[in-house]
C-alpha cells in the first residue's frame, strides 16, 4: 500500500512539474516565502525609518525603487510587506477552510434534516457578496490585520462547506465507511480518517487559488482603512497611501500593484496546475 501511494504521490507531481505555468506559480511563491523569511536580512532599511529629507525619491542607487512621503524606503517595506499578505493570506484561508469543513462534514455525513437545516443557514449566508461580508464585519471588529483575517476568513468559509459536502456525499456510501461503520467506528472517526482524506484533493486546489484571492481582499480592506494600520508595511495599505501622489509619483502605486498582481497570479496558475495534476481529465 505505501508503495502505491508513492508512486501515486511521484506521478502527481510528475504532471504538476511538466505543466511549466503552474512551476512558474510555484517559483513565484518560493521567492515570497523567502523573502517573508529573510526580510531583515533582505531589505535595505528598516520599514517604518523616515528621512524627511528624501521624500519623493525617484528609483536609484540609495534607493532601488524610491521612497514615500515620509522618506521610507519603498523595496524595504515591499520586503517586510510579503510577511503581512501572506499570513493574511494563508490565516484567513485556513479559518476559512476549518469553518468550511466542519459545516460541510456535519451535513454531508449526517444528511436529512441537518443538512437542510446547514445548508438553508448557508444560502442565507451566501447571500451577501463576501467581500461586502469581509467589509461589514472588519467595520463592525474594527480597523486591524488580525480583525482583518477574521473578516476575510468567515466570510469564504462556505465555499469549503458546500465542496467539502458534496465530496462527502460521494463517498460515505462507499465500502470502506461502510467497514469503519461494521467496527463500531465513532462518527468523528470516520469523518476524519476516512472520509475528509478521500475527499480532500478539491480542497487543495481551492485552498492554494483563495490563498491569492485572500491577499487581494486583504488589499481591500487596507485600502479603505480597514486592514493594515500605519506603519505596518502591507501592498494594500501601501496603495492607499501612494494614491493622493499617484499622479506626480506613479511608482508609489504601480510597485505595490504590480506585486499584489504577481502574488494573486502565482497562486491562480499553481491551484491551476494542482489542479490539472490531481485530475488530468479536468484538464480538458
């Protein structure tokens, strides 16, 4: 059994590997991770240092893309910017996806009258476009990253519940849920050892492309003032702070937006060939 799985595990990655875009996806992502990692040891300045007599710097030798109003340098807080996005983007995904399967495995396993109940509550829910939920509820939790992700986060998990229960739906009938079932196997113990394994690789997929869609809606709300706070480096905070120059000094918006771009990208094409590897049939 554990060599089947090996070579079911090679043979993924094997097509994960020849899809070049998707290898593209992931080589972005590394960079980020690193970057996020060795920020102190990568960036130029520390990113709250002012020099109010360098403000409006244009890209050049002190600074390689420039510095702010107050004199910051712009690659500094881009560096130590990754750290907030991504732990904006994989905290929020997580909630997300931890609500999500909770909600989804209790309908999808328990069915009948429970799941109606979940799933009415969940199109109410759904009823509300997430990122006017994302903005209702960081409002009412007030400005912060850490209110931020809770935001982001309750806002996306039914789109886990409602994947995760139509995989169990799938599965619960099959012959080894029905042996765990014949061993006197608790219900918790069946959801999780043998049914939420075999209907995971959805999830991976969803999970790697809303990681990117979380760093956008992260984005967002810094944008209107409700994620990242002064000073803390993050693209969308740093959008919101450059658009009052973005005429005399374009650079302070293009540079965050280009990243913000590339970041959500990168996780777009690796959910994409995650994808395509977990099922080729998809791929057509």
């Amino acid at each position: 059994m554990k060599k089947k799985k090996k070579s079911h595990t090679r043979e993924i990655l094997h097509r994960l590997f020849k899809n070049k875009l998707a290898v593209a996806g992931l080589v972005v992502i590394i960079l980020l991770v690193l970057a996020a990692i060795f920020a102190p040891l990568l960036a130029p300045y520390a990113y709250e240092a002012q020099d109010l007599t360098s403000t409006f710097q244009a890209p050049g030798k002190a600074h390689l893309l420039g510095t702010d109003n107050l004199g910051r340098d712009i690659l500094s807080r881009l560096i130590y910017g990754t750290r907030q996005s991504l732990r904006i983007g994989v905290l929020s995904v997580a909630i997300a996806s931890v609500l999500g399967i909770t909600f989804g495995s209790i309908a999808g396993f328990y069915g009948g009258k429970v799941d109606n109940v979940l799933m009415r509550m969940l199109d109410i829910y759904q009823s509300v476009p997430a990122m006017l939920l994302s903005i209702a509820l960081a409002a009412a939790l007030g400005p912060g990253l850490n209110n931020a992700i809770l935001a982001i986060g309750i806002s996306t998990m039914a789109e886990y519940a409602r994947m995760i229960r139509a995989q169990i739906l799938t599965v619960r009938e099959r012959e080894y849920v029905e042996a765990a079932r014949a061993i006197n196997a608790s219900d918790p113990r069946i959801v999780l050892k043998h049914i939420i394994p075999n209907a995971f690789a959805p999830l991976i997929v969803s999970i790697t492309m809303n990681i990117g869609n979380s760093i956008l809606a992260a984005a967002t709300l810094s944008f209107i003032g409700l994620g990242a706070q002064p000073p803390l480096p993050e693209w969308g905070a740093m959008l919101s702070a450059g658009r009052s120059y973005m005429r005399d000094y374009g650079y302070l918006v293009i540079i965050p937006g280009i990243c913000i771009m590339a970041s959500v990208l990168a996780f777009n094409l690796l959910g994409d060939g995650l994808r395509d590897a977990l099922d080729p049939k998809m791929k057509n």
